[in-house]
C-alpha cells in the first residue's frame, strides 16, 4: 500500500523541503503545519477499514516493513488529530517565540517518525523510526534553551540513548534466538511454546527502551522535569503520543513474545503499580500547573500498563484488558491534548506555571472553563462524561477477572487483592489533584492580581485557539456517554493486534459493580482532597492560604541516585580502574613483586633436585647403624643372666648369706640357649626326614594305583 511511506516520509521531505527553500516563511507555516496534520488525519481516517502492507527491500540492512490494520490505523488518526490541533493552536502560542522555523521542523519529522512507530510492521523498523522520533523531539524540550531547559532535554536525551541502546541489543537477541524481528513472525517462532531464557531476557531487553519513553517507573524521571520547559503544544504531542510509542512496543512484546507467561506478567504488573501509585502521589503534591499533569501522565501510564499485565496474566482470556487498555490509551492521549493546550491558554498570558502565581485565572473565561472542565472530568473518571471512567472500568474489571480466576483453581489471591485497592487509590489521587488545579484556577481568587486576570476575560485567546482548544475537548463526553457506539469498536478493531479475540458480547459499561468502583474512588478523591490537599498541603501566609512544595527535594530519584552514579561514581570507578591499569607497568607490583616472585619460583625449582636427594638419604636411604656385640651368648641370654645375676647378689647380701647363690646365669644362658637350639634343629630335622618318607610313600602309593 503506496500511501504508508507517503503518511511517514512525507512529513519529513515536506519539512527538509520548507527548511532548505524557503526556511517556513512566516506567512504559511503556521498554516502548513496544521495543514499537514489535516492531510494526514484524513489520510489515517480513510485507512481505518483497510488492511495492507509495504516493504522497502535492503533499507537499513533488514529492510523497511510497513502495515496498516485496526489498531495501527487509529493510533496513526490519533496521531495525526493531535498533531492538527496542535498545529492550529501554535499559531497564537508560538506568537513571541524566537526559533518557531525550527520547532516546526522538528515538529514536521516527528510527525513523520510517530506514524513510522505505529504503522511499521517489526520490530527493526519500529527501532528506526523510535529512535528518529526521540532525537527530533528532543529539540522541543529544549526549545527555551534555558539553563532547566538544557538541564531537561539532556536527561530526556540520555534515557531515550540509553534505552535504544538496551533494546538494540535485545533485538539482536531476538534476531539470533527467532530469525526474524515481524510481529507476526515472532509469534510464529515461537510455536506456541514458552519463551526460553534467552528470549526472555531479550524481550526485557527491548521493554527496557520502551519503558522509558512511555515513563514507566524506574525510567520516568524525564516526563516530570521535560514537560514544564517544553512548549505546551510540543508537552501536549509529548504525553499524548510519544508515551504511546513506548506503549506500543510494550503491547508487541505483550502479545508477541510473553503472552500468558506469569512471571513475565507479574514483574510487568509491580512495575505498573508502582508507576501508578507513584504518578498520583507526585501529582497531589505538585504546585505547577504542567508538571502536576506530567506527573499525571506518569500515573496514567502505569493504568494502561496494568492492562497490559492482566492480558499476559490472563493469556486467551485477556480480551477484557485488551479493550480497556486500548480504550485508556486513546481517552488518555485526547485528555491531554485537551489539558495541556489549557495549561498552555494559561502560560501564554502568565508565563508563569506555579498554582500560587496562576490561581483564579481561570474566572471569567467560559472556553477555557469547559475544556479543562471536560478534560478533569474525563481523566477522573467521572460517569456518564468523563470518558475515563469506560476505560478504567474495564481495567478494574480485568483485575476482577483474574483473582475470580485464581480463586476458582485454588490459588493465591490477596497480592492481586492490593492490586486492585491501589487502583482505586490511585484513581482517587487522580480525583483529588484534578480537583486541587481546578479549585485553583477556577474557584479561588488571587490575593493581588485578579483584577488584572478578569480584565483578560475577553482577550486571553483567540478565536482560532478556542477552536483547536474546544473542538479538543467536545470529543470527550461523547466518548464517556457512547462507549458502547463509540468505544466498543475500538476494542473491537484493535483486539487482533493485542493477540486477543474481538467480544462478541455487548460490554455492560454502567453496571452496578463498576459505578461503585467510581464511586469508590470518587469518595477516595474527596477525602483525599479535604484531609491531605487542604490541611497539609497548603499554608496560611497571613490571611490567605498558600500551595506549599512539601515533596522532600532528597527524593528526586535523579539528582538523589541517576546522576551521582552516572557523572561521579562510574567515571571515579572507571578512572580508577584505567589509572591502576595505566600504572601496572611501573608499579610496585611490577618492579619488584612479580621479579621477586619469579626470581624465588625459579631458585626453589633449581635446588629442588638436591633437596629430594638429600630427603630420601635421611630417611629411606639412611644406613642403619650395626648394634653392639654381647660378650657372651645373644641380647636376650645376656640381659637375662644379668639380671638374674643381679637378683642372686640381692639374696646373697641378705637371705642367702650361708649358701650364696651363682651368679654367672649369662653363661648359664648361653649354654641352655645353646643346647635348647641343637635340640629343634635336631629335632626339625628329624620331622622333615620323617615327613620327606611320608611322601614318598604316598608317592609310591598313587603310583601304585595308577598303574593298576
């Protein structure tokens, strides 16, 4: 299908072409660029009911594979809408902006390299495009080129590197494991068998850079610090889209590699929670406006990752997660859409961003009231218009799902049990900071300046601004009050791309059991706000109370531990390393250990013949020294008679003075030794003479019967 390298290379020529001819002349861009996103929303709109394919042969090694399908066709419309109403807005934001040729070039290859990311068809060919989408979009976090801003798009930089380089080497892996990297063809490999450990460990491998430009915790440190200094249209692409690529290489190893493979899902699950708690709690303390919805974004993201856990948990029967995960993901990217071109209304006429600076802004100004009205509604999740509570609700229901699964065959549930508790939590919190940004923009007063604010009501936008801001924001309730003709088929024609069958049963979106998990997290939200957003995180100075930062600056997970470890202590360990290795050749270890060493080896192995000699002359070859001769007769005789001798003197000196007792028993001895032994040898002799008669009788006898 000719038309998907047009929808992804076209936006790229278009902008090298402008760049170099006519460097965007200012009387068109702002227009071309809308234009451009209208272009490609019609195109991606005409794409929906299609199905296709496109390759260029030899690109980049593997080759260049290109698809079109149910999932991939409205991500690319997603896209494409958001980038349209962006555009349209930039025009009045961009008004005072120095650098706006070169925003709008990298605007324009963005475009091209997102609808690359979600149009492509394998894994090489999403790597390329991922990796030009992250290189041209650091340009917009660094637009302001301020000391944060520089600050920013370096960490933003670092973590896309960083992760590029961790899935490269996955894909590797794959490639050597599989053979191929298609997203069909990886399914195929495997052959319905589980994952070895070899694929495994690539398929984190690749999760790892996906995970960090979708945000997900430990990798989200980027999205807090890169949207306050970004432009708010670029902030707005940033978390309604780029985060989305992350997610879709997410869904491809979900469905393609780790379907129904527990460990898999339950490790995809901490992380997700964890991202979803996380977010929530960063968002309720937040005091800036930007910041407060990255930290937002964060939390959603950890929702549509818990989605995509329970699917890989649940395996065949994951449709349900696959619908709400799907369904969040397209309701979190127009939300945001809709609340940061609000945050940016509020920025272009403040430039300032801080709940203290901007609050009760808002009075008086109906456009911007109903956007970001619908818009917190949506995100939290309020029925029948908030059109996050369809999405979320379906996530809440798979995680249902699955502990009515485990509780069936026995297993252990109560993990999942908290699971689920923290996404209520969660979905408060949400309640709770959404409500915090709109009491403060819209209900409270400024102590000194709203005078100046209500004399805005009638020029703080344009009308070109609300057209883009509104016609953002009118899609929403629609979306929350006709899921069932709106939504469903959303579920339906994405299911086959999330490796699950389209339900063929109607989804009851407002049943009792999910309005009371709204509910739930409704009465969550409201406490939250009244006993922790209004008594502990806000002050009073003097009359008036006060936003307070009460985040400790110590737990900023990058100043306290990624950038210590990565600019201090590997290049201190590495130095050190190198150093020691440098000096090994004139040092002491070198100069004189090792010669002292060698020289002590070689001596001991020289002398070591004449050791041995000497060793076996001492021992087994010693000459044995000849023992001394008796006078008279042998040892024993001759110790004997002494010692009798001794004993007969002993009586003679007393008992036997009268008739002295002999005392020559050595001789005594001797001679009885001498006569004992001529008796056996005579004797000896006599039996072996005897014994030798024997046997030639019985020589003579077995002859004899022989022969007879």
């Amino acid at each position: 299908m000719a038309l998907l390298p047009i929808l992804c290379f076209g936006p790229m020529v278009m902008a090298l072409v402008c760049y170099i001819v006519g460097r965007f002349s200012k009387p068109v861009r702002d227009e071309l660029v809308a234009a451009v996103g209208f272009v490609t929303c019609l195109a991606c709109a005409f794409l929906w009911n299609q199905t296709g394919s496109f390759t260029v042969s030899g690109f980049c090694g593997l080759g260049l594979h290109l698809s079109v399908d149910g999932f991939r066709s409205l991500y690319a419309l997603v896209a494409s809408f958001m980038w349209m109403m962006t555009g349209i807005f930039s025009k009045e934001y961009f008004a005072h902006y120095h650098n706006r040729n070169r925003y709008y070039f990298f605007n324009l290859m963005t475009l091209g390299a997102t609808l690359g990311v979600f149009l492509s068809d394998d894994l090489y060919s999403t790597f390329i495009f991922f990796e030009i989408m992250s290189l041209t979009s650091y340009v917009w976090v660094a637009h302001e080129e301020t000391p944060g801003a520089m600050r920013a798009a370096g960490t933003y930089l670092a973590v896309a590197v960083l992760g590029g380089l961790t899935t490269l080497m996955g894909l590797f892996m794959l490639w050597h494991e599989l053979g191929t990297l298609s997203f069909d063809g990886l399914r195929a490999a495997l052959g319905g068998q589980p994952a070895s450990t070899t694929v495994t460990v690539a398929a984190w491998l690749v999760v790892f850079g996906f995970a960090a430009k979708a945000g997900l915790f430990p990798l989200h440190i980027w999205l807090p610090k890169a949207h306050p200094v970004a432009p708010a249209p670029a902030s707005a692409l940033l978390s309604g889209i780029l985060t989305k690529s992350g997610v879709f290489g997410l869904i491809v190893v979900c469905s393609r590699l780790m379907a129904g493979n527990a460990a898999f899902g339950n490790a995809l699950l901490v992380l997700a929670v964890i991202t979803m708690f996380l977010g929530a709690v960063l968002a309720l303390f937040s005091v800036d406006l930007k910041r407060t919805l990255a930290c937002s974004s964060m939390s959603q993201i950890g929702f549509i990752t818990v989605g995509l856990s329970m699917m890989v948990l649940l395996g065949e029967e994951g449709s349900l997660a696959a619908y709400g995960s799907v369904m969040h993901m397209v309701n979190h990217s127009l939300i945001k859409l809709c609340l940061f071109m609000a945050a940016g209304v509020v920025f272009m006429n403040l430039h300032q961003l801080n709940l203290n600076d901007i609050r009760g802004f808002g009075r008086g100004k109906p456009v911007l009231h109903i956007a970001f009205l619908l818009g917190a509604l949506s995100i939290g999740c309020i029925p029948p218009i908030g059109s996050g509570y369809v999405s979320k609700s379906l996530l809440h229901e798979s995680i249902l799902e699955y502990i009515h699964l485990l509780q069936e065959t026995g297993q252990s549930w109560g993990a999942y049990k908290f699971v689920e508790i923290l996404f209520l939590i969660s979905g408060g919190l949400t309640i709770a900071y959404m409500t915090k940004l709109y009491i403060c923009l819209f209900w409270e007063k400024h102590p000194t300046r709203q005078a100046e604010f209500d004399a805005m009501n009638k020029s703080y936008i344009s009308v070109r601004s609300s057209v883009a801001l509104l016609g953002s924001a009118i899609v929403l309730p629609f979306l929350g009050a006709l899921p069932q003709a709106l939504m469903s088929p959303v579920g339906a024609r994405s299911a086959s791309f999330f490796g699950q069958e389209a339900l063929k049963e109607s989804i009851a979106y407002f049943s009792g059991e999910n309005l009371l998990g709204a509910a739930e997290s409704i009465a969550i939200g409201a406490a939250a706000y009244l006993l922790i957003v209004r008594p502990l995180l806000m002050h009073k100075e003097g009359k008036v109370l006060v936003y307070a930062d009460c985040w400790p600056k110590w737990l900023d997970l990058e100043n306290s531990v990624y950038r210590p470890v990565f600019t201090q202590f590997l290049p201190n360990v590495i130095g050190a390393v190198t150093a020691f290795i440098a000096n090994i050749p004139e040092g002491l270890v070198v100069q004189k250990i090792i010669p002292e060493i060698i020289t002590g080896v070689v001596r001991f192995l020289c002398e070591l013949p004449e050791k041995i000699v000497l060793f076996l002359k001492n021992t087994v070859l010693r000459k044995r020294r000849r023992k001394e001769a008796v006078p008279i007769g042998n040892r024993f005789t001759y110790g004997s008679g002494r010692f009798m001798d001794a004993i007969a003197r002993g009586l003679n000196a007393t008992v036997c003075r009268r008739h002295p007792v002999r005392t020559d028993f050595e001789f005594v001895l001797d001679a009885s030794g001498k006569e004992i032994t001529r008796g056996t040898i005579r004797i000896t002799r006599s039996i072996s003479f005897g014994l030798l008669l024997l046997c030639i009788g019985l020589f003579a006898t077995c002859l004899y019967l022989m022969i007879h």
